[in-house]
C-alpha cells in the first residue's frame, strides 16, 4: 500500500525533520496534498516554534517522498 494519497483535498500524515536536536528525528503531523507530489504542511495541536525546529514550519509546500522502515512505508518533507 502506497503512503501517497489519491485525493488533492486529502489530509495525509507526512514525517518533518526536526533541527538541532542532536541526532536525526522527525515529526508526524498532517498535510493537504496539492497534488503531483505536493503538500502543504499542517501544524500539530501542540506545535511550539520555541520547543521543536521544524526543517519545514507549518505552511510550507512540501515534496512528500516515499520511505520505507521495517514496518511500513511514510511520507517525508523535502524541499519541493
């Protein structure tokens, strides 16, 4: 099963890098896919700029990439 979504109005759970934690981590939240690839990035109920750095702040469009862990695959931020 594919992470990235049919839909353009659609809201899919996409993983933002998170800066200046000292080792690699990223965040879940939701995006609006805008199709061919595309995303706009939703904040978090509890998002705080002064608590998590966020590689991509809540508005930004995003490429969604397809990843794969040893369970499933997700979608991560990158630069559009």
């Amino acid at each position: 099963m594919s992470a990235v979504p049919d839909s353009s109005t659609e809201r899919v759970k996409i993983f933002v890098r998170l800066l200046d934690e000292g080792t690699e981590a990223s965040r879940p939240t939701e995006a609006i896919s805008l199709g061919h690839g595309l995303f706009k990035v939703l904040a978090t109920p509890d998002y705080n700029p002064e608590d998590e750095v966020w590689e991509f702040p809540p508005g930004a469009t995003v490429r969604g990439v397809t990843r794969r862990n040893e369970d499933s695959e997700y979608l991560l931020a990158t630069k559009p």
